[in-house]
C-alpha cells in the first residue's frame, strides 16, 4: 500500500442536544488536531435524517454544530468545516460503497440494533446503510485518521474492511488507472483518553446521548453556569467514598463515569485525579468537577450562543468549506468512476 498523505476526517450529526460526550469524544480533539494535521470536519446533515427530524430542527441543528465547532476552537480558515449535503460526492461514493459492502457486515453493526431497537422492519434503509455512508464521508478525501468516541470504534472497522475490499475487488484496475496497488488508505480510529464514552449522569451503563429523554443525563454544550452545577449535584453516585486506585472503580459505574470526565476536562488521567481525591465523598469531588465543567462548557456555551445570532455568517463557513471539500472530492469520485468502468 503506497504511504497516503495523513488527513483528518471527522463528523458530527445535527440532531439536536450537542452534549459533553460529543465534546470530550470528538470535538476537544477535533481541535487538538489542527496544530499536527490537515483537517475535515463536518456537519453530517444526511446521516441526521436517517431519522424522522423536522426541517425547521435540522436547519437550526447544522448552524449549532457549526457554531459548536468554531466556539470550541475549530479554525474554518486554517481548516475545511462543511455540511454533507453540500459535497455530492458523499452520496455517489456511498452508492458505490453499498454495492461493495456485504449485508452481512451491516448485519452485525450494533448501533443499528440499538437504534432500530424492535422496530427494525419499520425503521428507514438510511439507517441501516448509514455505515456505508460513514465510510465514504471518510474516504472520499482519503482520510487517514478519524477521531471518534468509542461507540464509533466498530463503524470504523467497517470503513476499513470496505476499503479493504474495493481495493481488492478492483486491484488490477486500480494499478491500471495509474494508482498503484491501493487506492484507498485504511482509516485509522482515533480513541484514547479517559472519556472515550461518556456515559449518563443518571445511569452509569448508558451513554450520554443527545436522544436521552432525560435532561438531565447530559451537559449540553449551550448549558449555563447554574443548569451544569445543578445537573452534576443531582447526578447518579453510589454512598462509598472516592477509592485511591483507578481498580477500586471497577463495579462502579457513576463514580468511574464522573473521574472520567474529570480526568479528560483537566487533561490528566484518572490515577492522579484518585490520587488526589481518594478517600474523599462525592460532595467535594462534585463541587471540584462544578468548577472544571463551567470553566470548559460555559464560554463555549456563550461563545456558541454569539454565533448563533448570525446565521448568515455561519452559512458563509459551511458554504466555503464545501467548496474547499469538493475541490478534494471530486478528483477522488472522478478516479473511482474510471476504476469502475463507467463511460464519463
Ligand atoms: N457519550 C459519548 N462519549 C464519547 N463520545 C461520544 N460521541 C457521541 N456520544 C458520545 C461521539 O461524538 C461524535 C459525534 O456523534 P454523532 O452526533 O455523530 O452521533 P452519536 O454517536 O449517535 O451521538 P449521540 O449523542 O449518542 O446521539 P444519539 O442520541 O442520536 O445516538 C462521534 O465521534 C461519537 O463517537
């Protein structure tokens, strides 16, 4: 396989309820990633309507996420911040990609069954292709790495094998065309960190997620001062104390839920957020995680809340960096179609 250029690819769905789980996930290394990298980050409006959502809430959610993106600390200038929707070559090289990937591996994705839940012969064929659709977001631009939280890992995975499998599937055309022995990198999962899946403040075995019909089981990024101090007071623990050790977490999984989150808000690991808090009940530890949340979340809250106010600005971002997408796209798309055969 011939070295690909490294490139970041990554996406965020406008579905409403940004949270600290896609934060601390996703979008803190989204913007980590710009000092080492070349970076795509981008609202993901056609995975968003996989779902049912009202046109007016998907509007309004594509500006959040752009908003999200830029008041944490996203570069649109130095960087390329678009919406799906705008860059055709997302669709054409899903199509594509259904035609490569196997019902099978679809088959066993779990997020499908969690989301389809008992629904499955009811729920839309997006959903079910939707990982297809993920994997040509990514290698459209021929991505390298792709930061994401956990619960993304096995998606991933399938970008990989699909990859993988064009390659294979089209080897000797791929050399013919010009393109030596691979035509598409592997992506490579980005996942590390103490937060890599937040979970619920009001169930430690559930993810924080932005569907929970419990406000109170996430931080929104557009939470104030006072709505994330009163969420993490009322938050989930159980009645022993901090234990000194990252082992003494194990069977408890609101206590190992909050250090996490300490851990990654303050950038260090969870071993010397024990170290220093071992011992101690959960009382302190909130009123410490209180201020380390609000010193995070608020001023991209108001920040986010500022943006907001300008639609048409953030509108001009989305709409230069899809064109700065499709300049890369295109060419990739034109490429793929000669592989393929079709008459262009
Ligand atoms: N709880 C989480 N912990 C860590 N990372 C998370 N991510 C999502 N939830 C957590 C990461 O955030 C990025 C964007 O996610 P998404 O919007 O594309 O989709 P999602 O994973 O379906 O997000 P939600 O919040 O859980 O939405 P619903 O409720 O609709 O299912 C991804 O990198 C994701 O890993």
């Amino acid at each position: 396989m011939p070295p690909f250029p490294e490139r970041v690819f990554s996406g965020v769905q406008p579905t409403g309820n940004l949270h600290l789980g896609n934060y601390l996930g996703a979008i803190k290394k989204f913007v980590a990633l710009q000092q080492t990298h070349e970076c795509l980050y981008c609202v993901v409006d056609m995975h968003a309507i996989t779902v049912p959502l009202p046109p007016a809430d998907l509007k309004h959610n594509i500006r959040e996420v752009t908003a999200a993106f830029i008041a944490a600390g996203i570069d649109p200038q130095k960087h390329i911040v678009f919406n799906q929707s705008q860059v055709a070559e997302h669709a054409e090289l899903a199509w594509v990609f259904n035609c490569v990937a196997r019902m099978g591996w679809l088959n066993r994705m779990t997020q499908f069954k969690d989301k389809a839940g008992k629904n499955s012969e009811n729920v839309s064929v997006g959903l079910f292709a939707y990982p297809a659709l993920m994997a040509a977001d990514i290698l459209v631009y021929r991505a390298t790495h792709v930061p994401v939280g956990e619960d993304q890992k096995q998606h991933l995975e399938l970008s990989r094998d699909i990859a993988q499998k064009f390659n294979n599937d089209f080897a000797a055309s791929i050399a013919a065309n010009g393109h030596g022995d691979a035509f598409f990198p592997l992506p490579e999962p980005l996942i590390q960190g103490p937060a890599t899946r937040v979970m619920s403040l009001r169930d430690g075995s559930k993810k924080m997620s932005k569907s929970d019909a419990s406000d109170y089981s996430r931080l929104n990024l557009s939470d104030d001062a006072d709505a994330i101090a009163q969420k993490i007071r009322k938050a989930k623990t159980d009645p022993e104390p901090l234990p000194s050790e990252v082992a003494g977490l194990a069977g408890r999984p609101e206590a190992d839920n909050l250090v996490g989150i300490y851990a990654a808000l303050k950038g260090e690991t969870k071993e010397r957020v024990l170290a220093q808090f071992g011992g101690q009940n959960f009382s302190g530890f909130k009123a410490a995680l209180v201020d380390v949340a609000v010193a995070t979340l608020d001023p991209i809250g108001t920040e986010m809340k500022r943006l907001m106010r300008d639609p048409g600005h953030l509108e001009g971002v989305l709409n230069q960096g899809a064109a700065r997408a499709r300049a890369i796209a295109a060419p990739v798309m034109s490429a793929v179609k000669d592989i393929l055969g079709f008459v262009r």
